[in-house]
C-alpha cells in the first residue's frame, strides 16, 4: 500500500471523528433517522465492502491459478481442487455478510432488553 492511501485513509477517519457529534441529538427529538435506516446503511456498507474484498481474492486466485496451470500443465487436477476449494471459502464469507446484513435488516438489534 501507498504513503498516500494510508494518509488519505487517516484523514478520512479524522473527519469522521470530528463530524460525528454534529449528528449528535436529544433522544426522543424528532427528525432523526430511526434503527431500521441506520441498519438499512450498515447492511448496505457491511455488504458492498464484503462483495468488494470477495471479488478481489477470487480474481487473484484465479489468476494464481490460471498462472500456476501455465506453468506446470501436468499438475492442473490439484491445482484445480484447490482453487475450487479457495473459491468457495471466499465466497462463504460473503454469505455469512449477507445472512447479518439480513438480520440488521430485518430485527432491531438496539433495542433494549428486558431485564
């Protein structure tokens, strides 16, 4: 990674810090977004960052693969086996991100408990 990816990945987060007390308010003062908004934009960041980061290992293991296959034609059956497996893997975790982002779509996960 770049000087400049992590300088404009810190200040980013800076002026997220210090942004966030303007959203700041009285509770029950009406006008702000409500839990099913504020879960609507978390499944929706959790899923694009998921689907983002999924796509980017599956093509390199691909492009491992098709490289490693290349290289060495006679050994393409375990090579593969184990991109298969690999693909799958990745492709499990997006789902598991698909199945919370459901979740906090779907149940309130800041409401009070009982008790």
């Amino acid at each position: 990674m770049s000087k400049r990816f992590f300088s404009m990945t810190g200040l980013v987060m800076a002026m997220m810090a210090v942004a966030t007390p303007a959203f700041a308010q009285e509770p029950g003062a009406g006008g702000g977004m409500g839990w099913q908004a504020w879960s609507i934009i978390t499944a929706g960041f959790a899923l694009g960052i998921a689907a983002f980061g999924g796509a980017l290992g599956q093509g390199r293991a691909v492009a491992a693969a098709a490289e490693g296959i290349a290289r060495n034609p006679s050994a393409s059956g375990e090579i593969r086996g184990a991109l298969l497996l690999g693909l799958v893997l990745i492709e499990s975790l997006v789902i598991y991100v698909l199945l919370i982002s459901l979740l906090l779509f779907f149940f309130n996960p800041f409401a009070p408990t009982a008790g």
